[in-house]
C-alpha cells in the first residue's frame, strides 16, 4: 500500500505530573497491544521536554488504512473490557485531558 494512503492516528494529552507515571503504565500496555495488529506500521509515544505547548504526551501511530485502524480499536476495546478497564473513568480519574483525531499525510 502506498505510504500516502497510510493514516496516522495523533493523541495529544494534558497529563498531570503527579499521575505520569499511572497514565504511561496504560499507555504502554495499549500500545503493546496495537503493535500486535494487522496493519500496524509503527509507533511513537512522546513527552514535551520544551516549548509552550499544554499538551505534554502525545502518541502517534502509523496504520496502513482505516480499516486496519477500526479493527485495531476493536482488539483493544476488547482487552480493555475483559480486564475491566475504563479508559474515559480512567482519564477522568486521573485529571488527563485528551485531543484524539487520525491524519493523513497532505498532498504537497
């Protein structure tokens, strides 16, 4: 498939410093999880070290297509339920705000 098409899923969070830790832990696991999916390509999990930006995580992953993306978040929805894990309790809980959305390389 041509890297063009590939879609990068971006979630930026506003983690506070006192639950990092916490939040990371599930960060990993999940990603553990889609690094183990059909159509996975690669993935990055970063911390801001500068600059004035509120978002001081984000994470991106590179998907070959969408539908590999849809089926992704069904294996991890998956997990997360046999496990007993609520993500957005779990956000809450924890103060972390999130802007999650997919992206596609542009044309220029």
């Amino acid at each position: 498939m041509s890297e063009n098409n590939r879609i990068y899923r971006v979630d930026k969070f506003v983690v506070p410093q006192a639950v990092r830790g916490e939040f990371l832990q599930k960060v990993d696991a999940t990603h553990r999880i889609l690094r183990q999916q059909p159509g996975f390509v690669r993935d990055v999990i970063l911390e801001q070290i500068a600059g004035p930006g509120r978002f001081n995580i984000v994470t991106i992953v590179e998907w070959e297509s969408q539908a590999a993306i849809d089926a992704a978040r069904e294996a991890v929805t998956k997990v997360h339920a046999e496990n007993g894990f609520n993500p957005q309790a779990f956000m809450a809980r924890l103060g972390v705000q999130a802007d999650i959305a997919n992206y596609r390389p542009t044309a220029v």
